[in-house]
C-alpha cells in the first residue's frame, strides 16, 4: 500500500506563519526603539531642567560671595523691592555687558528660558527674546532666614525685629513634555558667614 502525501499546503500555512512571527518580531523592536528614544528625550530634558535649577542657586551663592568680596552688605540684591511675595520671586539674568549675574525680581512667575550660542539665559521682563525659546520655565524664591533672641531660626518673607542670618533659596523649573507637566525644584541654605 502506497501513501500519497500532499505538502503543498502545508508550504502555504508555514509561509503564513513564518511571515506572522516576523512581523511580531519587527514590531516587538520598533516598540523597544521608539520607548527607548522617549525615554532618552525625558532623561535629556530632566538633566537639563536638574542643572538649571541648580544654576539658579549658584547665581544667588554667587552674588553673596561677591558681595563679601566688595565689602557689601551679604544679601544686596538678594532682596526685591517692595512687598510680599514680589519681593522674593526672581529670575537669574546675565548681564553680558558687566559679565556678572543680577536677579530681575519683576518676575512673580516663571519665564521661558532661552538658548542662544549653546547658552541657556533668561530676560528681563518686557525685553525682546533673543535666541530660541525652549520649553524650560525658571523662577527663584529667596525667603529670609530669621534667627529669634533665643537663638531658634525659622523662614519667612520678611524678618521683621528679628535678626537675618540667611536666606533659602528655592529654584523651581517646568517645562511640558508630550503634553504632560513637569517640575524639578531644588533647595539651598545660604548664611552670612565667612
């Protein structure tokens, strides 16, 4: 007894299935590709965010120490004019033309931080942008350090009678990101001393 056997179906339904794994496969790595690159974007702009913020708090260090070094008050430009909370919301400037940093304190909300020539820098309310906009917000917000008669500290917007000793410098950075919002901020306490 002969038995015929009849492959040529069975050539077909391998052909679909082979093709069917494939595809499952391609897909699988164009998945792994496109979550990894987001995943890359969202690393990238909270190491950008991470080194404004603190940039922020290197600006006010930076105008204290200077500030000892030119025999001036500690906290000159650390403090806005006025009242509440206009007073201690700012945003960190670079005067190109003196090269040194200043804190604009007409800011009572984050502005949009620029790029321009590979430099991150933010304007003065009411000048023209220069460079291109990114989609980084920055604001600083200096509260005071008090130090009571018994020697116990606490932070507020104005000392009053009690003594300033120091200031707590909060940088807050936003930006949005595939629609969604988010937020670094970072904290220093800076003292009068030397």
């Amino acid at each position: 007894m002969e038995i015929i056997k009849n492959n040529k179906g069975q050539t077909l339904l391998e052909m679909v299935f082979a093709i069917g794994i494939l595809i499952m496969v391609v897909t699988a790595i164009l998945a792994l590709s496109t979550s990894s690159i987001f995943g890359q974007k969202g690393s990238e702009s909270q190491i950008t965010a991470n080194s404004l913020a603190r940039e922020g708090i290197e600006v006010v260090r930076n105008i204290r120490d200077s500030n000892w070094l030119a025999g001036q008050a500690w906290d000159a430009g650390l403090v806005g004019p006025g009242s509440g909370l206009s007073s201690i919301t700012a945003i960190p400037v670079f005067d190109h033309l003196a090269n040194s940093w200043v804190l604009d304190f007409s800011a009572d909300e984050s502005t949009t931080v620029n790029i321009f020539g590979g430099v991150y820098n933010q304007q003065k309310v009411g000048v023209p942008v220069q460079g291109l906009t990114t989609p980084f917000r920055r604001l600083l917000t200096l509260y005071s350090i008090c130090q009571l008669a018994n020697g116990s500290q606490h932070q507020s917007i104005d000392c009053g009678a009690d003594k300033k000793v120091g200031i707590k410098v909060e940088a807050a950075v936003n930006w949005l990101e595939r629609g969604q919002p988010h937020q670094i901020k970072l904290e220093s306490l800076l003292y009068d001393w030397k």
